[in-house]
C-alpha cells in the first residue's frame, strides 16, 4: 500500500472535498477535515491543508490534483538500507538521550507509530527532535503519549553509578535499556506486529547483540539500525521527543530537590554548579545527582576546594 501527501491551496482543497463528496466517511482523526474513500484508496484532507492519499490507486488519485512530492528528503545516515517508503510504514522506534550530560539520567524510549498514523504524527508536530526546542517538546510529547504506544525507561544517577563501577560501558547501558523498551512494547501491541523496528544507531549490529547476549527475551525480528534515524521515520522522532521530556522532568524534579536549576551538557556552567551543590549539601548528595566518572567531577572538586579557602 503507497501514501502520497500534497500540500494544496485552500481552493484546491475545496475542489477536492466536493469531487469525493460523494464517497465521504467518518474519520475518528481529530486533525481530518474530511475524509473520503474510493475503491481502492482513502483520502485525507487535514487541517493543516496537506491531503494524503493512501491505498494502491494513491499515485493515480494524487496525480489529480497536483504533482505528487519527491521521495523524502535524503539524510546523510550509516546503518543498514531501509526498504523503499519506509517513511510510511508501521515502525516501532527507541532513541536516548542524557548520556552526555553530568546531571540527569540516561533516559530510552520506544514508540509505535502504524502506517496509518504516520500522517497524524506529523500533524501533531513530529519532526526531527534536533529541530525542536526543549519547550516545544514539551507541549508535543503529552499528545504523542496519549496517541501513541510507548515505553520510557529512565536509569537514574545512583544506578547508573553502580553499574558503571562494575565495568558496564554506556553502550552495554544504552543496549540493555534499548531492548527493553522495545519489548514492553511489542509486548502491549501484540499480536499486531510493527513492519520493522528501528534503532538510532549508536554502536554496530554485532557489538550491539553483544552487549545483552544474556538478556532473556532479545529483540532480532526485523531489527535496522541507522544513525540520524529521527529523520528516517517519525517512530523514532516521537521516541526522541517523549524520551527528551522525560529526561527535563527529572531535571526539573532533581532541581526542585537541589535548590537550584540544574544546568544540562557537561561544561563550564556544569562545573561551577557542581562545586555550589558540593559546598551546600556535600560529596555523597552531588554523587546521587551525577555521572561521577564525568571529568565534571574533578573539576567541580578544584573549584570548590579554592572557594573554601
């Protein structure tokens, strides 16, 4: 099944609510303006003015009312070749985000997104998470929760600790949190099946099963790997975003509880902050706060070992 989205004038949106009037149906979409269905091919008018065609007559319906957009556009990635218009089918995708950052937790996220809501996703607001601010995400992620099957899974500071002082890397981390997610989900769609799963890539395939070779239950069926896979299907754009927030509401809870705004990454303002809560609340409280084997560390230390002088 082929989808095809044009982005019409409001004029030829009408043109095109009157032609398949006739063959009008009840769409639950709250973004659907109309909806209408022919033989072999539904057609979506949203109300952001772009119309989808979906169904094996998508190419021929589209071609009525303008020319169909090019394949989308390419994104320079490594991993694995997607089949063709992959963008538009059922795929469940996992993204992280805080690995960099000397505060705040790891946090992975898996999210479904079925071929017939990859244009919902978009409508909601989904696109490349590194396009977005924080504070967009955050109005976007309530609604992508609410839509949309996914599973968050957030490794707090104090674990992530003990783990890496048993000689655990942050990809064995990444991995084991990655496989684990996806599976809660697979878990709550079944028996649907997503057409694939993918990972944005953050070690090869081979060191990847490597790393949770002793899971009991391993994720293999269908899996792809590809970097900068937030662009290569909205799955994994809507994993990036519910993931991001979740990370920010630790942040924001670990702030209220420190008493001052915890700032994000791993530089200099990092650094300072780190020696202030070292000063107030001493060594152990900014160790549950941390990544400890962060250079951050060390630094924070100096500095606060000059301001007690």
């Amino acid at each position: 099944m082929s989808n095809v989205v044009l982005k019409l004038t409001e004029d030829s949106l009408l043109k095109v609510i009157a032609h398949y009037e006739k063959n009008k149906i009840i769409s639950k979409n709250p973004y659907a303006r109309f909806s209408a269905k022919i033989s072999d091919t539904v057609v979506t008018v949203y109300t952001s003015g772009k119309v989808m065609f979906q169904g094996n007559g998508a190419a021929r319906e589209a071609a009525k009312w303008g020319i169909a957009p090019a394949a989308d556009k390419i994104v320079s990635t490594k991993g694995d070749k997607l089949p063709d218009g992959f963008a538009q089918l059922s795929v469940l995708g996992s993204d992280e985000t805080g690995t960099g950052d000397f505060f705040g937790p790891i946090t992975v996220a898996a999210c479904y997104v079925p071929a017939d809501k990859v244009e919902l996703a978009r409508e909601l607001g989904v696109k490349d998470s590194k396009q977005l601010t924080d504070a967009w995400m955050r109005q976007v992620a309530p609604d992508l929760r609410a839509t949309f099957a996914h599973k968050v899974l957030t490794l707090k500071n104090d674990k992530y600790n003990k783990v890496q002082s048993q000689g655990w890397s942050q990809g064995k981390i990444k991995a084991l949190l990655h496989n684990q997610a996806l599976r809660y989900v697979l878990n709550e769609i079944a028996p649907e099946k997503p057409s694939f799963i993918l990972i944005d890539q953050f070690a090869e395939r081979g060191i990847y099963y490597k790393h949770i070779k002793e899971e009991p239950e391993i994720i293999h069926e269908n899996v792809l790997f590809s970097t900068k896979a937030e662009g290569l299907h909205v799955s994994v754009a809507c994993a990036s975003i519910i993931a991001r927030v979740a990370f920010l509401e630790e942040m924001d809870r670990m702030s209220q509880d420190a008493g001052m705004t915890l700032p994000k990454g791993a530089g200099k303002i990092v650094d300072e902050a780190a020696a202030k809560i070292l000063l107030k609340h001493g060594e152990a409280y900014l160790k549950g706060l941390t990544k400890v084997h962060f250079a951050n560390t060390g630094k924070a230390v100096a500095i606060a070992a000059k301001r007690r002088k």
